[in-house]
C-alpha cells in the first residue's frame, strides 16, 4: 500500500513541477537525487558491510556467547519461555546488540532467526504467535538504540556538523518505546493468560 502512496506523490510532485512552468528545476532535480542516492547507498552500504561483518566476527569468537551470558538475566525476565543456552536464546542477544549498536538491516535477519528458532523450540508450526515470539517483535521494532550507527551515517553523508548530537534525544525516545511497548505487552500477555 505504501508503495501506491509513494508512487502517487512522486508523479503529483512531477506533475505540479512540470505543469507549473518548472520542468527544467524537475529534471535537474530527478537527476542529482537519483546520483545523491546511490551516493548514499553506497556509503550506508560500506558501514553495514563492516558492522555486519563485525557481528560475524563477534559469532563466531564467542563474544555473543558472553553477551548472552551478561543479557541472560534480561532475557529471562522478558522472554521467560526461551530454552537455556538455546538457539532462539543466543539469536535474541546478537539481535539486541545489533540494534543497540543501531544496525537495523543487520538485526533483521538475526531477528528472523530468532523467530525461527523459538517456533521450532516451542513446536509453534500452526502459524500462530507464542508470547515470547510478540514480545521480541516488540522489543526488535521499538529497540533501544545507544548508537544509532546507520542515521549518524546518513547524518554525515549530508553533511551534518555534529552528527551525534541527536543521541540525547534518540535515548530518550528510543527508551521510552521500548518501555511503553513493553509494558503493553506485560498488560496484554495477563489479559491472555488462563482464568484460575
């Protein structure tokens, strides 16, 4: 649907420019963003190849053994139907660390992982969602970010003076995400469970 909503606004943009007398500022216009974006790419691409490859790095020493060991406590609490020193358990720390660290696209498909793992630990093959499987959705999509690698990226590439200045504010925001998420989840999960 997204797509028809930005397809749609592009061609009225195009149109309005063109039709308002303005179609050589709409070509220039076409042309430098469509080279400005690749630009782009191509630099966004270069820091997620190198933290991707970090994560990698980080797997297969056994860092993210030891950070699961530090975040187990944590995962415990909020995903208390993980197995032990399981697959799902480990996937779930390397996918926090990846959006702590504010690596998105590379939390993605450890997030994947994770959900494939936890289906397969908790014999889920119905389609449906088990409590800690829409717990980690949220804990993924609302995550707390202490270095918002890929937006200081792009905040560089534009051209920004201080490009981590925005930290205090994606802290804060991103925090209070994560918490009222959580706590939603907390909410639902008691309105779900069994009646004594």
């Amino acid at each position: 649907m997204m797509n028809y909503v930005f397809a749609f606004l592009i061609i009225l943009a195009a149109a309005w420019g063109i039709g308002s007398g303005h179609a050589p500022e709409v070509a220039a216009a076409i042309l430098k963003s469509g080279g400005d974006t690749v630009q782009l790419l191509l630099t966004v691409a270069g820091a997620m190849s190198v933290w991707s490859g970090l994560m990698a790095v980080a797997e297969k020493s056994g860092l993210t053994q030891w950070a699961t060991r530090l975040l187990r406590p944590l995962i415990r609490l909020l995903l208390p139907g993980l197995r032990r020193d399981g697959e799902a358990e480990q996937c779930v720390c390397m996918n926090l660390v990846a959006n702590l660290l504010g690596l998105g696209n590379a939390a993605t498909p450890l997030g994947l992982r994770a959900m494939n793992a936890m289906r397969r630990e908790q014999g889920l093959n119905d389609g449906r969602a088990s409590a800690e499987m829409t717990t980690f959705v949220v804990m993924n999509t609302a995550s707390l970010q202490l270095l918002p690698t890929t937006l200081m990226v792009i905040r560089t590439e534009a051209g920004s003076a201080d490009p981590m200045g925005i930290l205090p504010c994606i802290w804060l925001t991103s925090l209070s995400a994560l918490t009222a998420g959580l706590l939603m989840c907390l909410i639902l999960r008691g309105f779900a469970s069994p009646k004594n």
